[in-house]
C-alpha cells in the first residue's frame, strides 16, 4: 500500500503548510494593525515583506503538492479501475470473436475467377515503355517563355 500511504502524507503535508500558510496570514494582519497604529515603520514594513515572501514560497509549494496529490489520487483510481476493465474487455472479446480478416479476399477471388493473360502484361508494361521514351514534342515544352523578350 506504498502509494496511499504517500498519498497520505502528501494531504498530511499539505495540511501543514495551509496552516503555515494561515499563521502568516495572521502574523501579517497583526502586523497590519501595529502598523496602522502608529508603530516603527521600518522594521514593520520588513516583517512584512519576509512573511510575505515566505508566504509566497510556501504557496508555490503547496501548489505543487496539490498537484503530486492529484497525479497520485488518479493514478490509483486507475489501478483500482483496469482490473474491471480488462474482465470487460475480456467478455466482450468472448461474445464477440473476431475472425482474422483478409483485406484482400475480393481481389484474390477476382484474380481466381479472371487470371490476367500473358500477353496483357506484355502489353501494359510496353505501353508504360513508350510513354517513358516518348520523345519531347515541341508543344510538351512551355511556349510562352520563347514570345518573352
């Protein structure tokens, strides 16, 4: 059960860092108010801006384990799912089987039914033949470049 434990834990991770994440929220309201109530500007504005980063960071991270949640949670509904899967893939294969299909079954049963001639062949490959020699013709060439000037 290797993977739901991890599954686990990464909720138990992402728990934590949602309550890290809350905790700054908080820090960052108080020091808000402490602010806003008149308090040294400076150090309070640097506070800020470290939980604010820090905030940021942990953010990202959870994000990130989300997503690792998210891959892990599909990956075992898959596992869970292709056992049913494959028993109904397998019924279907047993109540439905299928013949091994010769896609060219009507061409063999024509060339059975009417065997080209010798002499067809002879003369296919004779006129293919002539057509590859044919000589060039002065109307195969392209006339309109010889009226340019």
């Amino acid at each position: 059960m290797g993977k739901k434990d991890d599954l686990e834990r990464m909720h138990e991770h992402a728990e934590s860092l949602e309550k890290s994440i809350a905790g700054l929220d908080h820090d960052i309201e108080r020091v808000t108010h402490d602010l806003a109530a008149g308090g040294d500007a400076g150090q309070l504005i640097s506070f800020l801006h470290d939980r604010h980063n820090l905030q940021l960071g942990l953010t990202l991270e959870l994000g990130k384990v989300e997503a690792r949640i998210e891959d892990l949670e599909n990956l075992i509904r898959e596992e869970q799912e292709q056992p049913q899967e494959q028993l109904l893939t397998d019924q279907l294969q047993q109540e439905s089987p299928v013949a091994p299909e010769d896609h060219l079954d009507w061409f063999k049963q024509s060339l059975a039914e009417n065997p080209p001639q010798l002499d067809e062949l002879e003369r296919a490959e004779q006129s293919m033949l002539q057509e590859m020699e044919h000589e060039p013709a002065p109307e195969d060439h392209l006339d309109w470049l010889s009226g340019r000037r």
